[in-house]
C-alpha cells in the first residue's frame, strides 16, 4: 500500500472524525466500511475507482474483472478493515464495562418474547454474535444475521446477500423467521440501516442516539427504546400500514381515471 502511495505521491489529506464515522461508515460492513475511509482520505488512485469491496473467495468471478492495481487495493482494504477489528477486539475484551444495552432494549426484548413475539437481529458487524453473547441477550433472538452472512448465497432472496444500505439482511431475516415484511417493524440507529429498512419495505423506528437529526427517514424516531412497549410498536406498526394502505388506494384511483379518460 505505501508503494502505491508513493508512487502516486498522495498521503491522506485529512483527518477522520467520529463525524465521518457516524455520517459515512455506520451500519456498513467492515470491509465497504474500510474502502469508505481509504476514499474519504484520498488514497492512491485504484482505492478511488472502487465504490465496493469484492471478497475474492465469495465472490472470484468479480473479482477477476478487476485491474491488477485494483486488486491489490482490495487485498489492502481487507487487511486494513481486520486491522481496524483487531483494535475492536482488544477493546472489547480490555473494557467489557464500556459494552452497555441501549436504555429500555432489554425490557422491550422481554416484553416481545413473553408475547411470544419473534425477534430478529440484522447486522452488517461480524461481530455481532460476540457482542450479544457479551451482554448476555444472545438468546432473546430468533434469528441473527450478522457480517458472516453477507456475501453468502441466500435461498430465500437468490442471490448474494449485500450489506446496508441495500435491504438484504433485513429481508433475509423476516424470511428466517417466517414473516412478510408487512408483519415487521425494524429499529436503526444508523442512517445506513434506516435506508435499508425502507428499502425491504418494513415500517422503521430510527433510535437517533447521538441525537443527530439524520434518521429522518424513519417513519417514527426515538431518543432511546424507554417506554416503547409492544402496544406501543403495534400502534405504530398499524398506523404506517393503513396509511401505506390509504396511499395505494388513492393512486388506483386516480388510475381508474385516467383510465376512463383515455
């Protein structure tokens, strides 16, 4: 990497900040997360001409079509983004106290599975099962999705599973779990992830944690889950569907209109 660097005479030209993090890497998958860093701070030419990261053992046959030069960058990308979750890994086993539930996710959780409500993470961190074993609420879920799926062939969507923005694992868990997506709310604190909710079709609460004002996306944020029982997201949940309802009707409609004036 620093050869290349060299060689195009470009060192990275400014600083990465929590901002950056939260506006431009939040949600992503590690590896598309590392490119986005290497393109924000102006690397050498070939990281510039990727927009995504292609796993050579997932993925060889798009892998193949890449330039040399390109493929080194990805090699690169990959190394960095294991680098970055070494770091994560010593952290979390170093500083466990810093691990913390987001306030009322526990209650909520217990709430849903005494309702015999079915639950589902949908993450694009590998580290996603540790993390929950870590706070012990691993066993409140129905089914995880986390990065160790994304790349990998899904049956239920018949193709490779794409990480957020892109609504993969979020269909890919209402599959998993049996349900459509009418049937499902989701909760994102990522701008990434709310995207993606609204593209899989699910009613979606943004958790806007750092109190960002970018989650506007979401049909309903919150500052945190306190409070938010399961009537409460049964309400919203209906509430979006008779809209979403309401919305199709009115453009049938106005299409039988137009249909009766051609």
């Amino acid at each position: 990497m620093r050869e290349f660097i060299k060689k195009e005479n470009e060192l990275p030209k400014k600083e990465f900040t929590w901002e950056d993090y939260r506006s431009i890497v939040d949600g992503k998958p590690r590896y598309d997360g590392a490119l986005l860093i290497l393109r924000t701070l102006k690397t050498f030419k070939p990281i510039r001409e990727l927009t995504k990261f292609v796993d050579w053992e997932k993925d060889p046959e798009s892998f193949s079509k890449l330039t040399n030069a390109q493929q080194a960058a990805m090699r690169e990308v990959k190394r960095l983004g294991d680098v970055k979750n070494a770091y994560f890994s010593d952290y979390l086993d170093s500083h466990p106290e810093d691990v913390e539930i987001l306030p009322g996710a526990l209650e909520l959780l217990t709430d849903l599975k005494r309702m015999g409500i079915r639950v589902a993470v949908a993450s694009s961190s590998k580290n996603t099962p540790r993390v929950l074993q870590h706070v012990g609420i691993y066993d409140l879920f129905d089914v995880i999705i986390s990065g160790h799926d994304i790349g990998n062939e899904s049956d239920h969507l018949e193709r490779l599973i794409s990480g957020k923005p892109n609504p993969d694992i979020f269909l890919e868990a209402v599959k998993r779990m049996g349900l459509e997506v009418d049937q499902c709310v989701g909760f994102e604190d990522a701008e990434a992830g709310v995207i993606a909710i609204k593209k899989a079709g699910l009613t979606c609460i943004g958790v806007d944690t750092e109190r960002g004002g970018k989650l506007t996306a979401a049909d309903v944020v919150v500052m945190n889950l306190k409070g938010l029982t399961t009537e409460a997201l049964t309400h919203i949940h209906d509430v979006q569907n008779k809209y979403a309802r309401r919305i199709v009707l009115e453009i049938n409609k106005i299409r039988d209109v137009e249909n009766q004036l051609k």
